[in-house]
C-alpha cells in the first residue's frame, strides 16, 4: 500500500459510507497533493456534505446533470473540482453510482510542504493558507485537471491521518438562497481546531 510519510492511502471501499457518515470520517484525514514543485498536505479539519437530488443547496438537486455534474453521478471517492468566483473547490463524490452526493472539504491544517503552501498563499499566518475551501486548494496546489480522478492514487489523494478528538456539526455556509437546506446541520469540523473557516460557531454534536 502506498504511503506518505508513514500514512496508508485509505482504499476505495472507505468512500462507501453514507455520505453524513462520510463527512465525518473525513475529519482527520490527510489529504495529498504532488505536483512537480513539490508535495503539499494538510489533515482535513472541516466538511460539508451535499446531498444530492434531495438538497437544495447541491449542484445536483433535483438530479440536475450536466458537464460540471457528470462526475458526481460516478462512483464514490472520485473527486469533484469547480470554479467558484475564480477559486477552485474540491469535493468527494460520494452516495454511489447515480446518486449524486459529494461533500466539500472546507478547511485543513498544514502538515507537509509548509514552505511550498506559504509560497503560494503569499502570507506568512500559517492559520490563514487552509481555512477555507478556496484557500486550500492554491495553497496545496489543486486545480481543475484534478477532476473526475479517484482520491486512491497520486496526484491527488486522502490518506490515514489522526482521529479527531471531538466532532462539531452546525449549518453549511454561504448557502443562503437555498431555502430550509440553508439549516441543515451537515457541516462538521474537529471542534476547537484554530485552522476551520468559521471559527465563531458553538453548536456541538
């Protein structure tokens, strides 16, 4: 099994959770970019999962399927990269073939190749590289050929990490127009962790 710095790629069938499952199981892992300047990682500290054709806040509600979509129609654990005001995101499919779930990684704290993540970010607070969704793909170096790969092998992939000791959940953010979804506690992120997006949040599960 390949690993990073003593940290197994975790196989294809962890992706087979529920997607709320999913999200959660996340907190913790290490997430992997190699890319020819160098390898960057950081343990994911937030998610948030989308729940397809039954969300409104998801790209796929209502089993809308397009060219941006197709990807998460696919199989669990391919990754799910689009543009959002110039920024790209990075999401884990999720929820099996033709159900069409994914969930955003929103946050991780900086664990190898510091010094290529400052570079990219331009600042020299450590606690502002990762924590946020756009953030954390230019500071690890995720980009759009990153879609519709799978999280199992190099470039980009998730790896073993750290168990969180505690796990937050409360409402996703920036979903405002999307009706009764924008409550949906299906935000989740390692409580008390200085590297979330949204620090401000008590709400505990």
């Amino acid at each position: 099994m390949n690993k990073i710095n003593n940290h197994s790629i975790l196989p294809a069938d962890f992706y087979e959770q529920p997607t709320l499952e999913l999200a959660k199981s996340l907190l913790g892992c290490l997430i992997v970019k190699e890319t020819p300047d160098g390898t960057a990682s950081g343990f994911i500290v937030e998610s948030e999962a989308y729940m397809g054709p039954i969300d409104r806040a998801a790209h796929s509600f209502g089993n809308r399927r397009t060219k941006r979509t197709e990807v998460m129609f696919g199989k669990s654990g391919l990754i799910y990269t689009y543009v959002m005001h110039t920024h790209t995101l990075v999401n884990v499919v999720s929820g099996g073939p033709e159900n069409p779930e994914a969930i955003l990684i929103r946050a991780v704290e900086p664990y190898s190749g510091l010094e290529l993540m400052q570079e990219r970010r331009g600042i020299a607070d450590i606690h502002k590289w990762t924590d946020g969704p756009g953030k954390l793909t230019k500071a690890l170096g995720i980009t759009m050929d990153d879609y519709g790969r799978p999280f199992t092998s190099p470039p980009l992939y998730l790896a073993e990490g750290k168990k969180p000791g505690h796990i937050s959940s409360g409402p996703r953010v920036g979903i405002d127009n999307s009706g009764e979804a924008k409550d949906y506690p299906w935000r989740f992120w390692v409580t008390d962790n200085p590297f979330i997006s949204r620090k401000n949040l008590t709400k505990k599960e």
